[in-house]
C-alpha cells in the first residue's frame, strides 16, 4: 500500500502543469464572477495492474458552491494515473454543471491529514443546464486524497476525497 501511494505521489509530481487562466473573451462570457466551493466525495479507487498505471475512481457526495448553492455530485476518473477525470454537479432546482481536469500543479502548500495525498489542479466548466446552460469559467481545486485499503483487489478500496475550488464562472 505504501509503495502504490508513493507511485501515485511521484507520478502526480511528474505531471504538474501550469495551465493559465483564460481570459474572459476566450471563455465566452463576459461576465466573470468569483466561484467558490467545497465539496466532500466518497467511493472506490481500484487499480488494474500492481503500480497502479491502470485504475478507476468512481465517487459521488455533494457540498455548497457559489452560484449553484447546496449541491450533489458524481465523479470518474480513469486511465492511466490522472488523465481523465470529470464530475457533474446537481443543485437543489435541477441545474447542474460538469466539469473537467486541465492540469496537475505543484500541491506542496495543500494542507491534508498525514495520511492523505495532496493535490492541487487547474480545471474547467464544460458544459451545464438550467440556470447554467451556457456555463464558462475556470478555477483551481485543492484536493486531501484518503485511500482506506488496498486498491489492487477486485472492487478496490474505499475512498475519500475533500476539495476546495476557487476561481471564476460566467453563466
């Protein structure tokens, strides 16, 4: 268990990026306010092959966001280690939006428990409905990652996940 969270840590240092703001003519909206968000998650993180190069996250939860209020949430991420993950968000009145990872960036100055993993990444808005048809903007999430067993057997183990999301929405 170690030897995979020491992987998943090398292999997050590996990937950080610096992915830049978008300007607001590039984001479609004009429009641009602060967004803010804090969310908890729990599932399973199960991994295909000993070191973790093939898995699966599959988590669901809710939290309290800026412009969407108190909301619920799904998320996946699969593939290789942190190529692909995506969430959508639904509030109390049926809007919702969804989103994608940009980029992994340097979470050295993310505060977790001494068990987590520290995350930090660049994101963005894809696409929403209701209120939030026309949804843009991006943010930066930090994120504590708490793994409750083993993730090489079927089924994987248990997951944690808590985020915070800080940056800017247009709808």
């Amino acid at each position: 268990m170690k030897n995979t969270l020491k992987l998943m840590v090398a292999l997050a240092a590996a990937g950080t990026a610096f992915v830049p703001a978008l300007p607001a003519s590039a984001t479609g909206s004009s429009t641009l306010r602060p967004y803010h968000e804090k969310t908890v998650v729990t599932g399973t993180f199960e991994c295909f092959d000993a070191n973790c190069d093939v898995f699966e996250l599959n988590v669901s939860g809710g939290g309290t966001a800026s412009h969407l209020g108190r909301f619920t949430q799904t998320a996946f991420e699969g593939g290789a280690p942190y190529t692909y993950y995506s969430y959508t968000s639904t509030g109390r009145d049926g809007s919702s939006w969804s989103g994608v990872v940009d980029g992994y960036l340097d979470a050295s100055d993310v505060e977790c428990g001494a068990d987590e993993l520290a995350f930090k990444t660049y994101e963005h808005f894809t696409g929403g409905t209701g209120r939030f048809a026309n949804i843009t903007g991006n943010y930066q999430s930090e994120a504590c990652f708490l793994i409750n067993g083993d993730p090489t057997v079927e089924g994987g183990a248990p997951v944690v996940l808590r985020f915070t999301n800080s940056g800017v929405i247009g709808y």
